[in-house]
C-alpha cells in the first residue's frame, strides 16, 4: 500500500471515530493527525536526520503543541521539532458537512493562523480534507440538500492560493495539501437518508461492515493549481515538505 492510498484508509478511521464518539471528544482527531504525523517522521527518518521530534494528538499523547505567533500562542495540530526547539507545524481541517455555508470561514481563518505563526518566522503548511460531495443539514439536522465541490464556488480561492509568493505574503501556508474525497454512491444516492442520524448512521454501517471504500475524486485536474496546491497527493506533499526544511538547512 503506497502513502496515498494509507492515507484514503487513515481517513476513514477518522471518520469512523468521529461517528462513534462524542462530539466534544479529541478522539476523531488522533487517528489522522497520528497518522500525519508518523508518515512524515518516518520521511524525515529515512535521510537519518537525528534529534527531530513530532507532536500531535495521537495513542500515546493527549496534548497538542504550542507555537508562539507573533500575534498569540496557537496550538497545532501537528509540530516539528529539531533539538527540542518548534521550526515548523502542519494545521488539518476535515469538513463532513455544510461546507458551503462556512467556506470562506475556513478559508479565512486558515489565512489567519498561518500569518500568525509565519510572522514569527516558523514554516507553516496546511491540510484540507473536503468530500466531493457532502451533506447540507438545516437546523435541527434536517437534511436539505447535497452540495457538490465546484470550481468556480469552492476552488476558485485555492487555485489564487496556489500562485502566491510565499516569501512576500505571510498569510499563504509554504504548501497546502487538498484532499478532495468521493463517498460511495450508495450514501450519497440514498434517498433513505433525510437527517444527521441516519446519514451517521448509514456511513457506520458500511465502516462496520468493512464496505466503506474511500477514493480520490476525479472531477478537477491538479493542473488548476500552481506550485503551492497539492491536489489529492499526499506523497508529493511529504517529500516536498521535507524537501522545504532541507533547503532553509533547518535539519542540519
């Protein structure tokens, strides 16, 4: 299994403990920033890279780390450390539902965190995890509609994103990985699910039964994006992390 279909199954484990746990619990973050977090430590091994360590929330640590921003102290999803001393962090958002109505929400606030820590002069890169298509739950949890991700409404920020100048805008992340995940038809085309339960209830049913198979969406072209917009390559954004620390001599 290469790192880009480990990390489709790494999601689905997080979205198997998001159904089943309670809504105010970390739990459903641990499988994925974990996971993150092991995937690029063992890059950072394979060049023999001593003294480096990694924080997130995973099994074995129920705390995040923190980075003094220039602006406030922002605990990350996931932080590198090299002797001890913070040089970079990863931030990850995974939207399930109603990702319309708070797009630009997210967006701004990804600009946000990361002008705060990249003004303090830490590397900072982004993690978006987003269904190609996805609930829309009126209050109360109804299910009004499916939201498809479209260029023009969804994309058009990221791909202005993706040809920024890093060095002149401090609020664009170093590099921003766009996951964009299809749902099994049979969830996404089941008139049976009317609400939040049953769309929950419908997604734990195929994890249970180990029917749930996570696939990258086909719909846009990596080509859309510039240099600093990974779509759907997981990999590729590792290796060109790492490569990103070694150029700024950060791992010497």
């Amino acid at each position: 299994m290469n790192l880009n279909e480990k990390f489709l199954r790494t999601i689905e484990v997080s979205l198997q403990k998001f159904l089943i746990s309670d809504p105010r619990s970390n739990e459903k973050l641990k499988p994925l920033h974990g996971g993150i977090k092991s995937d690029l430590f063992n890059k950072i091994q394979q060049l023999n890279i001593k003294n480096i360590n990694l924080i997130s929330l995973d099994n074995t640590n129920s705390s995040e780390d923190i980075i003094h921003g220039r602006y406030y102290d922002k605990t990350v999803d996931i932080s590198i450390r090299k002797d001890n001393i913070i040089i970079g962090g990863v931030g990850v958002k995974f939207v399930m539902n109603n990702y319309k109505q708070n797009a630009n929400n997210y967006f701004e606030n990804m600009l946000g965190e990361t002008a705060n820590i990249r003004s303090a002069g830490i590397p900072y890169f982004q993690v978006l995890i987003l269904f190609e298509k996805m609930p829309y739950f009126k209050k109360g949890g109804i299910l009004s509609k499916w939201e498809e991700i479209s260029l023009n409404t969804h994309l058009k920020k990221y791909i202005k994103l993706s040809h920024d100048n890093i060095e002149r805008f401090y609020h664009t992340p170093i590099l921003t990985l766009l996951s964009i995940v299809s749902l099994p038809q049979e969830i996404t085309e089941d008139h049976t699910i009317i609400d939040k339960n049953t769309f929950n209830e419908k997604l734990l049913m195929l994890i249970n039964s180990n029917k749930l198979k996570l696939n990258y969406s086909s719909k846009f072209s990596s080509d859309i994006f510039s240099d600093n917009v990974i779509l759907n390559n997981y990999e590729v954004f590792l290796d060109r992390l790492v490569h990103y620390f070694l150029y700024l001599g950060k791992f010497n």
